[in-house]
C-alpha cells in the first residue's frame, strides 16, 4: 500500500455504509499527531495546555454577572473567571483558543466541503428528540467538566500527555460512563 | 532551558493571547479534519462502529508526551514551568462519569462542540446552550459542594510519582498500551466490516 | 535489516519508532528531580566578572516598604539564626535545601546571609541548576543592619548626606531599627552591631498578586 493510499480513507472503508459520511477525512493517526504537535507547541510556547470548558465557563461567569454583579462577585466558582477586575475576564487565554479553533475547524469545513447547515443524528430519531437530548447531554458535560476541572481537551489530552494522575482517572471514566451509557440512547445514534 | 517561552518572559500576556488564537485554529482544524465536528462518528465510538476517538487522542496524548519528555531531556524545555494541575481524585472521577454520559448522549465534548458549530451543526448549538446551562447550575450549586469538590486532594501528581515508577518506565509503558491498542483497535475494525460485508471478501 | 524494516508499511513503522523511543526514554532522569546539572563555564565566569549579580540593600528596603515584592528572599542562615531576625518577606533556605526547594527557574531570587563565601556557593549552585535571575544582596546582612536598620552619620557629614540620613531614619524606624545618634568611627572594621530580635509589628503592603488560570 503506498503512503497516497494510507493517507486516504483506507480506514474509513467500514463508515461508508453510512451514506451520508462524507469522504477524505484524514486518517486518524495522522489527526493524532497532528493534534499532539499543536498540543506540544502549546507546552513549548506557553508552559501550558489546551482547553475548551474553561472558556464556555468564563462566559457563564460574565453572563452572571452583567444580570446579578453582587450574586456573582459573592460566588467563589464566578468569581475565580471574573479576575480582579483590572482587565475584561474574556481576556482569557483559553477564550481566544476557543475562538481559533472555532475558525480552524471551519476552514477546514471549508476546504473539504463539509460545512453545511445540518443536524447530526440517527436515522431513527425526530429532529425534536434530537435537540433534547443534545441540551440534556450538554448540561450534564458542562457540569461534570467544572466538577473534573477540565474536559477531554484540557483534563484529557494536556493532562494525558503530563501523565497527570487526576486526568488518567478523569480519562477512563469518561469513556466508563459513555460506554456504559451508549445501550440506553443507541436508538438516537444507530 | 530557554522554553516554555512565555514562562521565561520572552513576550507577554497581550502576544500569548495571539499565540492562544493560532493555537486554537490548529487544534480547530486538526479536530474538523479528522471527523471530530459530526457528532455521529463521535458517538459511534461507543457503538464499536468507528474507533476514531480511541486512536485519534491517545495518538496525540503519546506524541505530546513523548516530545514534551524529549524535549526536557536534551534541557530545552523546563518541565517544572509547565502548568500541572492538581489532582482531586474523587471530584475528577465522578466528573469524568458525568461527563462522559452527557458525551454519548448529546454527542459532543465542548471543544469538538465549536467544530460543529464552526462547520454548521444546529444540533451542537444546542448542546453548546445546554453547556452553558450545566456550567451554570454547577455554579449556583458550589458553595453547596465545596466540601466534595476539594475532597481527596493529592496535589500536583503524577502516574511516575504516585506509583513509584521511573518517568520513562512509565513513557514506555503508555507506548506499549498505545501500540497493543491500536493493533486491537484495527482488527476488530476488520472483523466488524467483514462481518457487515456479509463475508464477500472470504 | 534496514530493508525490512524500509518494506513494512507505514504504520508499522511508526509503531516500532514509538517502542524505540519508548525503550529509550528509561535511561532518561527523572525530569523533575533531576540531581544533575550542566554549566556552561565560559558564561559563569564571565558573569563573574562582570559583577552585574548584585542588588542594593536601599533598594530591596524600598521595594519591601513599597510592597513590591516580586522576587524570592532567601535567607542561607540556619534555622535559628533565621527565627532570631530575617530581613521581612525573606525565607530560611539553608543551601543544602535549595536542590529540592519550590523555587522556579523564571523567579528572580535575592541571596543574602551573613557569610560571602556562604553567599557565593549559594549563586554558584543556582546558576548551575539554570536559574535565569540570581542576584546577592551587595554586603549582605552586615550591610543590611549597618545601613537600614542602624544607619549612622559619619563625621563631617556633607548636607546631602545629613539629608540622606533623614530619610534612611524613617525607613530604619519601619524596620524596627534605631537610627544612631552620635557618629561611629568609620575606620573600625568590626563594628559591634547592637542586639535585633524580630520585630513582632511590620505592617507590610501585600500587593493583590493576580493569578493567572491555567487549567481549563
């Protein structure tokens, strides 16, 4: 097999049966990699890791605090992403990450075609069902990333790759509580 | 050691901000171009139908790791300057739970949530809301949780340090799972489409 | 050998780099505590000579009353020499203790004590561990009581420098020092310094140290 072939979608042969895949994704060792340089430059220029749940939280925290200042500014959880006040708390590292990487991912939507409006499901569900489950399923991650410090950016691959054991711990019962989870709303997805 | 860069003052927080931004387009691109903004592949990981998740983070933990220890190695990096969180055993166990029921059910995880909306998913708008929502009842309900939320503090540690193991015992180790994984991974991928394929290729 | 392993595909390939690399790293040091160290001789002895490693004792006396304390203090005395007086915001760091110490590479860090040679070891063991900003505090704790905490007026004193020690007696006071009246033979080597216990009542500004989130 030449390195053309293997970096096509060789891999992908058994997600064709889903008609609706779209082709040429990368192979995903190659993504890996990929991923782990962008995660080691991180290391390299910044002596420290990704993240993503940190700044959904920072947006909570302004949020709450343009509609209830002193609510907010008395919670210690608010307060720790609103700062000292001596700069807007969305001058935040990992806010900025988030608004890369919300670009990155389109312009490589972009390039191969993929961006469309659309809603990801199963063939067996209602767009309506759909729609909850996704807002019961992002309420459970947003608040199980806050009480693990992380999520599977930050806790998983940054943790990971330090060897930290709290995001070890954090990274096998992730996929724990997915795969224990996945007979009961396989109707969503299968 | 000149590195992490920032760390030893060679530019301030206004150009880390920048640095954060071209960062986070890679990490945004690397993630779309690998499937990572449909959350159907995502799920299907669960269902043994596409493995991607499995080999696409564990080939990036063990490449960030290997060249972060390699590079501390030959004193480029000063592994001590880069950031390690503290480990909260029981707090970060039971988060990862819930966090992974909320994966599988809604399908995404919120950095794979900003492809999707990035490429047009309506569906992870949705569950961007709906993270919104869980990081504010978290919120409402801390000082109800501190006590649990600090339990089981062991510091800053690590698998080398709580398990006594030499770092690059441990180095090898995570490669050797990573490879025996991967060659699983990759047959039971075969055995499942020869199996969907009804045995034409017997 | 070589062509076998040119034959193999791609994957493999990488999967047997990564054992390799795997195999290889066991002979590394732990990369945290690590008890070896490379210097590089031609920069420590140029930075020897060139005597750019030293802080004033007006200064840190400033920086300590104007709460800007943004630097490590350590103090290489024993334990009991440092619970019987250390300068304020200092911290006991015998050297035996400064291998396996909390201090960071990209810290600026303030030696004093009352020994030069104590003092010097102390520079030269950090600069050798690569720390980035190790200065001594110039004329050490000697110097420190002679000039801020018992400041004195010499003979013959010019205004400018009856002026000086006006000031110098507000910055002893906060110390918790006493300015001396009268004028002290400037030709005497061994000055016997008057008796300093630790004073119980500086009130020092803490500047709000903002800390900066790095988790996710």
């Amino acid at each position: 097999m030449s390195i053309k072939e293997w970096f096509s979608h060789h891999h992908e042969d058994n997600v064709k049966e889903h008609a609706l895949y779209p082709k040429h994704y990368w192979n995903s060792y190659l993504v890996g990699m990929g991923l782990g340089l962008v995660l080691l430059s991180a290391f390299v220029i910044m002596g420290r890791g990704l993240g993503a749940s940190g700044a959904l939280s920072t947006v909570v925290a302004v949020s709450v605090n343009e509609v209830a200042p002193s609510h907010a500014k008395g919670n210690a959880f608010y307060e720790g992403y609103l700062g000292d006040g001596t700069q807007s708390p969305l001058k935040d590292w990992l806010v900025f990450e988030v608004l890369g990487l919300i670009v990155g991912g389109f312009i490589s939507g972009a390039i191969a075609g993929r961006n469309k409006i659309a809603i990801e499901k199963g063939p067996n569900i209602t767009k309506k069902k759909r729609f909850i489950f996704a807002f019961i399923g992002g309420s459970l991650m947003g608040f199980g990333a806050k009480m693990a410090r992380g999520c599977t950016s930050g806790q998983g691959l940054t943790g990971g790759a330090m060897l930290n054991l709290g995001s070890w711990a954090f990274l096998l019962s992730v996929f724990a509580g997915a795969y224990a989870t996945a007979y009961f709303v396989r109707r969503q997805w299968i | 050691m000149i590195a992490p860069f920032f760390k030893f003052g060679y530019f301030n927080s206004e150009i880390g901000l920048l640095v954060a931004f071209i960062i986070g387009i890679g990490f945004g691109f690397f993630l779309e171009r690998g499937g990572f903004g449909s959350a159907r592949l995502l799920a299907a990981q669960f269902y043994f139908t596409d493995m991607r998740v499995f080999k696409v983070m564990f080939t990036a933990i063990v490449t960030a790791m290997v060249g972060l220890f390699y590079l501390s190695w030959i004193g480029f990096v000063d592994l001590s300057l880069v950031y390690l969180g503290d480990t909260y055993l029981l707090p970060q166990a039971v988060g990862g739970l819930i966090l992974g029921i909320g994966f599988v059910i809604g399908g995404y995880c919120p950095g794979t949530s900003g492809v999707a909306i990035a490429t047009g998913r309506l569906d992870a708008i949705v569950y961007s809301l709906g993270g919104f929502f869980g990081i504010f009842v978290f919120g409402e309900l801390f000082p109800y949780m501190t006590n649990f939320y600090y339990s089981t503090h062991l510091g800053k540690e690590n698998l080398p340090s709580f398990f006594d193991i030499n770092y690059g015992l441990v180095i090898l180790l995570v490669i050797l799972i990573a490879v025996a994984g991967f060659t699983a991974v990759e047959w039971g991928e075969k055995v499942m489409a020869k199996k969907r394929s009804g045995g034409e290729n017997a | 050998m070589l062509k076998y392993f040119a034959n193999l595909p791609v994957r493999k390939r990488v999967g047997i780099l990564g054992i390799f690399l795997g195999i290889l790293a066991i002979f590394a040091k732990d990369p945290y505590h690590n008890s070896e160290a490379a210097i590089n001789v031609k920069e420590i002895a140029a930075s020897s000579v060139r005597n750019v490693n030293e802080i004033g004792v007006k200064d840190l006396a400033d920086w300590i009353i104007a709460g800007k304390v943004d630097y490590r203090l350590l103090d290489l005395r024993s334990k009991k020499e440092f619970d019987k007086y250390h300068i304020p915001t200092s911290e006991c760091m015998p050297v035996n203790k400064i291998p396996e110490s909390d201090l960071r590479r990209n810290e600026k860090i303030y030696l004093y004590s009352n020994n030069q040679v104590v003092e010097s070891q102390a520079w030269f063991l950090m600069k050798a561990m690569d720390y980035k900003s190790v200065s001594i505090l110039d004329g050490g704790l000697e110097k420190w009581k002679r000039e801020i905490l018992f400041p004195s007026l010499p003979v013959n004193a010019t205004n400018s420098q009856k002026a000086e020690f006006e000031k110098m007696k507000e910055v002893s006071k906060f110390f918790g020092g006493h300015p001396q009246n009268g004028v002290v033979k400037s030709s005497s080597s061994k000055m016997i310094m008057p008796k300093i216990n630790m004073p119980t009542k500086i009130v020092l500004k803490h500047s709000k140290k903002k800390k900066k989130r790095e988790g996710c």
